[in-house]
C-alpha cells in the first residue's frame, strides 16, 4: 500500500487570551496509505474533528506537516491549495446543514467538478449520473433542493459531493452519527462500496465504535488532543495496550441483554484542554497512573506491527483484566479516604 | 430542529399541497385580514403606480385660475388647489412620481448594498482572512457610521441642493443615503451565514472566498433583504415627499405629494383644508402599507409559508422552563379529550395483528393493570395542526407502567416517541391536538387535571430528564438557586437550612462529590455529564414515583453515558422508582429496562419483556431495527 498522507507533528492551537490557549491538537503524527480507511476515534473535545479540518487546511494548523500525495499542503498557497481540493474532500456530520438549502442536488453536485473546471459540460453531467448512482441514489433525485430531502438522502448526497471530482482522500467527519441506525448501516456499506471501485481513502472520524470497527483498516485513538495508541482494527479491539483505549472499548454497551456489561468504567470526564501539560494527558482518570507518568507526555512504544501506544504501563495493562483494573479503581479511592482521614 | 425533524410526514406533506394549489392561492390563505387589506392596498398602489396618470379625470399640470380653491364636490372630488388644479387627479397622477422614485432609488441601494455588503462580510470574515483584508472591512464599516451618522433627511437635503433638483439627483440622493441600511443587513446576514456547514462545505470543495459569498451565501441572506426593501421603499416615499415638501425636491406643477401637501398647507389657517389634507391622507396610507407589506413578507417567509412544511415547529422551542426538572410553571396545552370508548382493551393485540410474517407469534405478556398502576395511556392518539388529516403523530398508543417497572422505548427519528413523553408531561406544542385517549397518572385522568393540581403532579409524582442537560439550566442562575426555587415549588415553607441540606443530599445522591461548590456554580461551569447529574438530581428531589428520561444520554460521551445509565439503574433500585427511558440506542433498552416498546410511525408496534423481544421479535420493523445493530455484533464488536 502506497502511503498517501503523512502528517507529522501536527498541532493546532486557539489562542483564547494572552497568555491562555486552547490545545485542540497536540503534536499529532500518523499516515494513511492509498485505498486505507484509517478511523479516528475520540469522545467530543478529544480534538479529532480539529484534526480532520486541518488535514484539508480549512482550518490553518498551528504547526506540523500534512504531505498529501508528495506535496507539503502547509506550505501551499490559497490558490494551489484551492485547486488541490478537488483531490482532498469532506463530508460533513450534519447531512442537511451541510446542503445550501437554496441549490438542487444537481447544482450541488455539479460544482465542485466546474470548480474543477476540467470537464465539459456534458462530461459533467455524466460524472454527476455515475456518482449519483455509486452513492444509491437516482436522477430522479436531481431537480429537488435539500428540504426535500430525508436525512439518509442528505447525507449520500454530501457523500456524492465528495466524491464527484473522484478525490484521492475523502475525510468523513461524523458521517454517521446524525443518522439512524437502519440507514447508518447502509451508508457504511455505500462508502466501502466506493472504496472498493475507487480505491479513495478515507479518514473516518467518529465516536462511533461500531461504525468505525465496520469500515476501517486501522484505528487511531484520540484523548485531549493527544493520539494515544493506534492499531490494525481487529488487534485493536482484541487488544488494547492504553488504558483509555480500554475504558472506551469497554463503555460501549452490547446489544445481547444477556451479555454482561463490562465492569470497567473510568470515573470523571475529559479534562480542560486549556493550557495543556506536558504530561500523560489521561493521568487524572487512569487506574494505572504513577507519579513518572507526570514527568511528560509518555513516548510512543510499539507493541506490534503498526501497533503504538503512548503509555508507559501498557505492559502492566496487558496483565490485568477490566474486573481487575474497574477493582483496583476503588482500592484506589478507598485507600484515598483512609489517606484522607489519617 | 431536531425535534421538528422527528415529527413524521411533515416534508411530503408539504410538497404534495403544493403540488395541488396554486402558489398565490396558497399564501393568500396564509395571511391574517388585515394583511389581507394591507396586501389589497399594496396592489392598488403599484396599479396606480403604472396607471395612474391615465386614469386620471381632469388635466393634473394644467392651472386653471377659475377654479382655484374649490370645495370637494361631484365635480372635484378632493377639490381644487390654489392654481385651480384638480387634487383628485393629482393624487393619482402623483403615485408615480413618488413610488417610482422610491422604487428606483431602492433598486439602487439593494443591488449595491448587497454587493458591498457581501464583500465586507467576506473580507472580514475568519475564514482563512489576513489582517489586511480585514482592516479593509473595518475601514469601510467606520466610513458606513459616519455616512450613518449624519441625520438622513438633512444630508439628502445637502446633496440635492448642491446638485440641483432633477430626479436623477433625487434618486442618487435617496439611493445613497439607505444604501448603508443594505451593506449592514447583507453583510450581517453573511457573517451569520458564514458559520453554516454548508458555507464550510463550499470551502472545502474548492471555492474562492468571494465566489462562497456571491454564489453560496448571497442567495440565503435574499428574505432578509425582501422583508427590508418594502419598509426602505415606504421610507423613501417619505422622503422624496419630504425633500419635495422643503422644496428640495420634484417642484410644482409636477404632481407629488410632498410638493402638494406643501402647497396646500398654507391654506389650512383660511380654513381650506383639502389641498393638504387628501394628499396627506394618502401619503400616510402609501407609507403605512409599504412598511407592514415588508412584515408580512417578513413573516411568510421566517414562519407561516414555512409552517407546511416544518410540521412540529412548536416542538423545537419547546421551553426549557417548562419542564419539572427546572421548575418551571407554564401554560398547559391541554385539548379536551373525546370520550373514550373500550379502555379497557390494550390495542397491541391489534397491532400484532398486522405482521404476516411471523405465524407462530405468542400474545406476549404485558403489565398488569391495577389500582397500583402509576402511568397509564389508554388509546392516545395524537395529531398536528399543519400535517396531512391522515398522518398521526402518535396512532392509539397504550402503554401501562406499574411502580419499580423500567420500561424502555425505542425508535428512530420520527417514530413518535419524543411526542409520547411530552403526552405524558402535557407539554405537547400549541399545534398538537389530542384526537382520542386518554393518559392517567395514578388512576386520575389528566384530561379533566385543573392545571394546579397537574403542575403538581409534575415534579412531585413523575419528573423528567430531557435531552442536552446544559440547555435546560437557565445560565444566569446558579446550581443552588435553581434548585431551591424547584425544591420550594412543591414543598413550601422549607427553612434555609432545610434546602440546602435537601440540595447537598441530592448532588451526593447522584455521585457528586463536592456538592457545596456546584451548588455555588453557574451552569456554564459544568461539564455534559454533570450538568446531566444535575438535572437528574432535580427530577429526583421530591423523589418522584416515576421518571421519564427521554434520550438521558445523548450528546454524553461513551465513558459518561455509562456513568449516568449505572446511576438511573442505582437509583431506580434503591429508590423503587418506575422509568420510562426513551432512546433510539437499542443497547441502552437491552440492558437497562426491564419492559419495552418499539415505536414505528406513531404506533407502538410491539411490547413486551425486553428479553423476550430480543429472542423473539414479532414486528417486521423490530426485527429491521435488531438486524441493524447485530450484524455489527456478528463481525464481533461488542466482545471487547
């Protein structure tokens, strides 16, 4: 697999008074190859749609590398990044929103090829008949404006939108989650359908575990602007060598009302990313923390074939089952109160 | 939106009434009487406008010293002016001056504002924008103030005098003058329009900064500029009869109104009132109609024209306030109900009737009712306004609830569950009607519930937890302010002391750890889930005999959502008290309510045991919702 995109150390900050920030992406590196589905999984305000919106420079990165297909875009200038767009896209969470209620689908469709301005007229609408089709929609579904639309329809449409200038890589950005899950279901199989023909990559951001197990090659994990491990999909799920990857895996609840619910639920919520530390970003909620893990951010170790993990006990974690790290949580909190007491 | 978005049959709805009235038709029937009137006069001015000169019975520029100052009669209508001018004439002949005038100046401000306006706001606007351009745009917008700041009337009275009294320079004049009114209102509209996802959409696919305000973001911001053009148009009415009344602007013989009423208004004091009167009268009526033609455009377009298609409309702005979690006191929507005829019969076994596929399905077992039964909602169907006669936002629902039962209801967008909580709450939108059924609490009917007594049966015998906690916390109150007042709602005459101390056991009861300083926060100092601890620990301060929690976990993170979803079974455990949890996550129902319903379409297509549900769904549409989630379990993702 041919490497599409590198993005090394890529970091975003929203300054929010003089001396205070927001650390929205802190120093993250990965790569996606041609054809790959990468998922980028993360809870809100884990900075993974930050991430997204800067990959495709529509958001200006604070510092980093993006090398899409061999050419720096963070050094682009507004013209040449704007005629490269049309080989980098996005889909949006919201599918509705997302379509100018005043334009039809075919207008919708047709813009970003005369953008492009690469094809004849008739050659353009050709293309928007072929990508209508490849996302499961007809030409009946041209003449009508977004308000006709439901939010399944929508969303292919933003789908095709993506596409119809056949993008090298297309960043999703929550696809999925405006949608229910009967129609969910068939928008992940229209996507993998067009990778199949197209061979695009995508780069799926979601909170969605289940839809990014489905779809995706690989998995990165995000928490507090930082990437905390990231791994072949299926080793991932079967093994995960960073607490919260843990703890995320383990909240999700099976849809078996006969299967046991997971013990293993980390306490309290995402912390503030203003002014982060250069320190272990999950330490406030981590069962396994020591105080080394405060020293600074943990470097990534590799604990298999393009698995890393940025933890220093993961070895530690390996060892110990949920029933055991959600116990050791409340030896924690007991010894705690005794500490408290004394 | 959202909300709206979950009412069913709303958009077909809309598109088929359109298919089968003409468009005028159809807004016709939308306006109010006296828009009626105003929307009548408005066409007789424009008529007017075009014709008015030609219709016109007596000469309107001809003087004719013999009949100067005539009484309106048979023969004058309105009189004669001092130079023996018909008025009557006059004031036809004059509407095309005036209108014209407005008409063209306007046109002028419009096309040049927006134009302007688009390129200020996209010049300033965040979008990868340098300092430079937006210096550029702040520039501009001081350059606005100060034209802004000069007093209008004077300053078109300073450029026709300066520039002499053709109408081309009273057109310039007025033109320039509410030019800025159009740059600002374009260039606000743009600025709120940037943050649109579709704006970002644009972007992304490879537009120019000013190719997404001209082509994407202009044609939004037009209803805002039509409502704004009527009421500029009236104003510049106004104001060309003002310049022509100080004799800055179109001069005698020309009939205008302003020069008209100038000339006439010297006589008023001899006692000759008509020559000012009547063209005031109908320059009053002119500007009157421009300005409330503009809202009532104004109004078809943002509410009425729009209500067809956005059926629950209402149900978006459902006040926050007006949920027992908050405490809030607000008028109940509450339409008599008809009779209800056969009680006593639960309708599933009619709805079971309608799946063929499953020949060997059992009549499953359901809740017992007995004078124990706290929630009961017997047949309830429920309707709104604006949908199609056919569609039914809830059809015959019943649904029973005895103490410690966790019932769970799932469906996906539309499927009528949001409507059955607010059923049960009684805070169902101003457009919904209650066709049949009946929903009693406790064996008291809420139907015949004098609103007293209702308002106390929500907070002390069932409480809410609604979706996006934060929202529903009113910002400006701190923790402990809002749950005192909802703590002092039911339970009056409570000391100081007594409600802090209720408050502080309610934050622990909900795993909060340091009561004391959130009960000093503000809301906005609350993260998701504890805002969402919050709000259940409101529900749960006059320990309710039932909770209803309708989507209690959407927009928590997965770590979160598991935290409350632990803490709703806990409390139910400990306190005893029945839940009603409504979702469409299918996993949260499986392992959290004991009982549940499938809602589909308005009905609630299956009930039963979850367990038994999940072995053996009955329903078509369980079935597809099942099939959806579990070929997810087949490629193994839920054995992590």
């Amino acid at each position: 697999m041919s490497e599409l995109l590198r993005v090394t150390d890529l970091t975003k900050r929203f300054p929010i008074s003089k001396d205070a920030f927001v650390g929205a992406v802190n120093g993250i590196s990965f790569e996606l190859g041609a054809g790959e589905t990468l998922g980028l999984v993360g809870e809100s305000g884990s900075g993974k749609t930050t991430t997204g919106r800067c990959i495709l420079r529509i958001i200006e990165p604070t510092s980093g590398s993006i090398i899409f297909d061999g050419v720096d875009i963070t050094t682009q200038g507004d013209e040449a990044l704007r005629r490269m767009r049309s080989k980098m896209q996005l889909v949006f969470q919201e599918p509705l929103a997302s379509l100018n209620p005043r334009r039809t689908v075919s207008a919708t469709l047709e813009e970003p090829l005369v953008l492009e301005g690469e094809l004849s007229k008739r050659e353009r609408r050709e293309r928007v008949l072929e990508t209508l089709k490849l996302v499961g929609l007809d030409s009946t579904s041209l003449g009508l404006y977004p308000a006709q639309l439901t939010s399944s329809e929508a969303q292919r449409i933003g789908v095709g939108r993506a596409l119809v200038t056949r993008p090298k890589l297309v960043v999703l950005d929550e696809p999925t989650s405006a949608l229910d899950s009967t129609v969910r279901a068939a928008l992940l199989d229209v996507l993998q359908g067009i990778q199949a023909e197209l061979g695009t990559s995508f780069l799926f951001i979601s909170h969605d575990l289940t839809a990014v197990r489905r779809i995706s090659h690989r998995v990165a994990i995000m928490y507090l602007g930082r990437l905390v491990e990231i791994a072949p999909t299926e080793e991932l799920f079967a093994q995960q060598s960073h607490p919260y990857s843990r703890a995320l895996l383990s909240a999700v609840l099976p849809v078996d009302p006969r299967a046991p619910l997971d013990p293993f639920v980390v306490e309290g919520e995402i912390p503030s990313a203003v002014n982060p530390k250069d320190e272990c970003p999950f330490y406030s909620r981590c069962p396994l923390r020591t105080e080394e893990c405060l020293e600074h951010f943990p470097g990534y170790v590799d604990v298999g074939e393009n698995h890393r993990t940025a933890c220093i006990h993961s070895s530690d974690l390996a060892s110990k089952s949920n029933t055991e790290l959600a116990a050791g949580r409340a030896n924690r909190s007991a010894g705690l109160g005794v500490l408290g007491g004394a | 939106m959202l909300d709206a978005d979950q009412i069913p049959s709303g958009e077909d709805g809309a598109i088929e009434i359109s298919n089968r009235t003409p468009l005028l038709l159809r807004l016709w029937g939308l306006l109010s009487g006296f828009e009626r009137i105003i929307t009548v006069s408005m066409f007789v001015i424009l008529t007017l406008t075009v014709i008015g000169p030609w219709i016109a019975p007596k000469p309107t520029e001809k003087a004719n010293p013999r009949w100067r100052l005539l009484h309106p009669s048979w023969e004058h209508y309105f009189g004669t002016d001092a130079n023996g001018m018909d008025i009557f004439s006059r004031v036809l002949a004059s509407f095309r001056v005036d209108v014209a005038i407005a008409v063209i100046a306007t046109s002028i401000s419009v096309i040049l504002g927006s134009l302007i306006g688009v390129l200020i706001a996209q010049l300033e606007g965040t979008r990868s924008n340098g300092r430079g351009s937006r210096g550029l745009a702040e520039a501009a917008l001081r350059i606005l103030d100060v034209i802004q700041a000069f007093p209008v009337f004077i300053f078109a009275m300073v450029l026709v005098a300066t520039r002499g009294t053709s109408s081309v320079n009273i057109v310039a004049a007025i033109a320039f003058v509410n030019l800025p009114v159009f740059i600002r209102l374009v260039r606000s509209e743009v600025l709120t329009l940037q943050s649109r996802p579709y704006a970002e959409a644009a972007q992304a696919i490879g537009n120019s900064n000013f190719r997404i305000g001209y082509r994407h973001l202009l044609p939004n911001a037009v209803p805002a500029v039509i409502v704004q053009i009527s009421v500029t148009i009236g104003f510049a009415i106004l104001l060309t009869a003002g310049l022509s009344f100080v004799g800055a602007g179109v001069s005698p013989p020309t009939p205008e109104l302003g020069a008209m009423i100038a000339g006439g208004s010297r006589f008023l004091v001899t006692g000759q009132w008509w020559p000012a009167v009547f063209p005031g009268i109908f320059l009053a009526i002119t500007v009157f109609t421009f300005a409330i033609f503009g809202e009532t455009i104004g109004r078809l377009i943002t509410g009425g024209f729009a209500a067809g298609r956005v059926t629950g409309g209402g149900m978006a702005s459902l006040d926050p306030q007006s949920s027992p979690a908050t405490g809030g006191v607000t008028a109940v929507t509450n339409t008599p109900n008809a009779p209800v005829a056969a009680l006593s019969v639960p309708n599933h076994a009619l709805e079971l009737r309608e799946d063929h596929h499953h020949p060997d399905r059992q009549v499953r077992e359901h809740p017992k009712i007995s004078d124990m039964t706290l929630l009961r909602v017997a047949n309830l169907t429920v309707q709104f306004d604006s949908a199609e006669p056919d569609s039914l936002a809830l059809d015959r629902v019943s649904l029973v609830i005895n103490p410690g039962d966790r019932v769970g209801i799932v469906g996906e967008t539309g499927s009528g569950k949001s409507v059955l909580v607010r059923s049960i709450l009684q805070i169902l939108p101003e457009n919904a009607q209650v066709v049949s059924g009946d929903i009693s609490v406790m064996g008291s009917s809420l139907s015949d519930m004098a609103p007293k007594d209702l308002r106390t049966l929500r907070g002390k015998t069932m409480a809410a937890i609604l979706p996006n906690p934060k929202a529903q916390l009113n910002p400006l109150v701190r923790i402990g302010s809002i749950m005192a007042t909802t703590l002092r709602l039911h339970e009056k005459g409570l000391n100081k002391e007594a409600v802090q101390s209720r408050c502080r056991a309610a934050l622990e009861q909900v795993g909060i750890s340091d009561p004391e300083r959130r009960l000093r926060q503000y809301p906005h100092e609350l993260s998701g889930g504890m805002a969402q601890r919050v709000c259940i620990a409101l529900a749960l301060l006059h320990s309710p005999k039932l909770l209803i929690a309708d989507e209690p976990t959407s927009g928590l993170d997965v770590t979160v959502q598991r935290q409350v979803l632990d803490l709703l079974a806990e409390l139910s455990d400990v306190q005893g008290a029945a839940q009603l949890i409504v979702t469409r996550d299918l996993a949260i129902v499986a392992h959290y309510c004991t009982w549940m319903g499938v809602m589909h379409q308005g009905r609630l297509v299956e009930f039963g045991r979850t367990l038994e549900i999940f072995d053996d769904p009955s329903h078509a549409h369980t079935r597809e919702l099942l099939a959806a989630v579990q070929a997810d379990v087949a490629r193994g993702v839920h054995n992590v």
